[in-house]
C-alpha cells in the first residue's frame, strides 16, 4: 500500500508498506480522506513528546470497510463508509475498566505511537468503528475524530442553553468547540489574537474579543451582569490566557484545559479556591462523545458551519510534504485535507 512515512523528525517520504496484519476485533479500512491536526504536524517536526518514529501519521480520517477479524458490529459491513476512535487502549487497566479508555495508562494513537491514517489502509478495533451515512459528503465525515474532541470538552463541561462561554484560541478545535457550544444553546465569545481568526468567527456569528486590545477580565465584568463566564474553553496553550481564564470565569464556574503546552503553566489557585472553580482537563474524546458526534454529521445539522472550516484545496498523498508545509507557514487556514484515492 502506498503511505506518506515520517522515517525521523523534519522527514516524509511517499514509499509502499506493507498491508496492517489483523489481530483479534481488528478491522481493515481502505481510506478516502485524512485530515491534518496539529499533532501531526508536531509530530513531523519532533515537537511531540511521545511520538515514535518511523510513523506513519494521521488519525483523522473516513474510509471504506474492507475487511475484518472476529465479530462486526451489528449493522455495519464490508463496503461501508467508516470513521473510527483514532486509538487502541489495553481494556484492563483502572481507567478502561471504569469507561475511560480515552486516558488509558497504555494508551496509543494512530500516526503517533502506532502507524496511522496516511495510507491506503489503516486497521482499527472494531469496537470503536462507526458507520457514516451513504450519501455523506466524506470530506465532512473526514472531521469526525475533531468534532468528536469538541463534543467531548463541550459534555465533559456540562454547557447548557443559555450558558455564557468564552473559547480560549480561534484554532480549528477551538472553533468546533465554539461550534458545538452555539449547537448546544450557548453564548459564545472566542478570544483570539489572529485578526484572521477574529474576522472568521465573526463571520460565523460568534461574539470576538482580541485579549491584546481588551483584557479578557474586563470583557468579562460584561458577562452574566458582571458575574463572568460560566465556562471558560482554554484551547490556546499560552501563559496569559491560561492565567486569564480564572479571572474571567464566573463563581463556582468551569475552566477546561484543551491545549497542549510546550511546558507546565501557571493557573491561579487563590481563583480556584476563591470561586470554588472547577479546572477539568481533557484528553482525546469518549467514545459515548465520538458515537455522538458521529450522529451530528449524519444529522447534517452542523454542515453550513462544518464546511466554514475545511479548506477549499485538498492535497494528493503524493503531495504530503507540500500539505504539511502549507500548515506549518500558512495560518489563515482551519483544517486541511488529504485525499488518499
């Protein structure tokens, strides 16, 4: 099979791998579309802590069920259209065990620790494989797994109708985030420095604040009659946003920790303790959360602003290097694809 192949860091090439063997409760997926995440792209340039290599990466992806090893999942088949929890978890562990598989303590990601969706053919479990509608616009379906991620952080928040929530970065999981919360009946603001991003959200009919023109803790004595946010979604990584989302957040209000930061950073803990906060962290995506976020895009109800997202051009494999270049040097962009027919 053809697949793009990350021999070390700063390294792609285009080479032919062999076929995934598949071990028990394993299926065999032919892939239409791959989406590129951040983590790839840390992956790509050795920026990723755990990451291995050589990888072949990716994990957001749709395609074709072409084969499988022991019982399927009542109502999918071979020639389905699939999409599928990115990641293999032990089962046995006190996290898996309780339903928390997403925080495995063995937990490994395809394109990351195990090779990925970059390929002609992926395996997966099978008991993290979903079937899409028929008629599905795969390259919506290709945004399962990043959708599955803000359903997950939206969920894991508890956000309700009506609820006031700033989304921390204007980054592709933060405006999902953002996108999933207006879903929901929420109020959302999105912070962001990129005056792109700014104007993108904008567009997209969410309140915008930029925190290097307007004190995030200002903005907030706006919100809730003076009360603050009820739910602050940090998905930007950075010291100062990460310190003002306690201040913006309301009393006995919600802090969500999304990105991923180079170092530990400081948070305030007299806010904290103050306000009786709650600071949730969040990893990857519940498969009850990945299950319904599958059920949203066979909905359609999210498309119009789904499509905001992807990108107009969609690169061959063959291309790889130049696809993971335009995401390093061009930030006026959301998501990316690439097609693997």
């Amino acid at each position: 099979m053809k697949s793009a192949l990350f021999p070390n860091k700063n390294e792609v090439t285009v080479t032919n791998q062999e076929l995934p063997e598949l071990s028990s409760n394993e299926a065999l997926v032919k892939v239409h579309y791959a989406g590129i995440c951040g983590s790839d792209v840390h992956v790509y340039q050795g920026h990723h802590a755990t990451a291995t290599y050589p990888r072949i990466p990716g994990h957001e992806f749709v395609g074709e069920l072409v084969d499988f090893n022991g019982k399927m999942k009542d109502g999918i088949e071979k020639g389905d259209y699939v999409v599928a929890q990115p990641f293999f978890s032990c089962g046995t562990c006190q996290p898996c065990i309780t339903g928390y598989d997403n925080v495995c303590e063995q937990l490994q990601i395809l394109g990351i620790h195990v090779d990925g969706t970059f390929s002609e053919y992926v395996k997966v479990p099978i008991k993290k494989m979903y079937k899409v509608r028929k008629d599905i616009d795969l390259k919506l379906a290709a945004m399962a797994e990043p959708l599955a991620v803000a359903v997950h952080d939206v969920m894991t928040a508890k956000t309700q109708l009506g609820d006031k929530v700033l989304v921390s970065g204007g980054g592709p999981i933060g405006m999902l985030i953002a996108i999933v919360a207006k879903h929901t009946g929420a109020n959302v603001t999105v912070s962001e420095v990129s005056e792109y991003r700014l104007n993108y959200a904008k567009d997209m009919g969410f309140d915008t604040v930029n925190p290097i023109d307007t004190s995030l803790v200002d903005y907030a004595k706006n919100v809730n009659n003076g009360s603050g946010f009820d739910t602050v979604f940090e998905t930007s990584g950075v010291a100062s946003a990460v310190l003002a989302s306690t201040a913006a957040v309301k009393i006995r209000g919600s802090v969500v920790i999304i990105g991923v930061a180079k170092d530990n950073l400081p948070f305030s803990t007299n806010d904290t303790y103050s306000k009786e906060l709650t600071i949730l962290g969040v990893r990857v995506h519940s498969q009850y959360a990945f299950e319904r976020a599958v059920s949203l895009l066979d909905s359609g109800a999210l498309d119009e602003d789904l499509y905001k997202i992807l990108d107009d051009k969609v690169y061959p494999l063959d291309q790889i290097k130049e696809a993971l270049d335009y995401c390093i040097n061009d930030t006026n962009h959301f998501k990316t694809l690439v097609s693997i027919d």
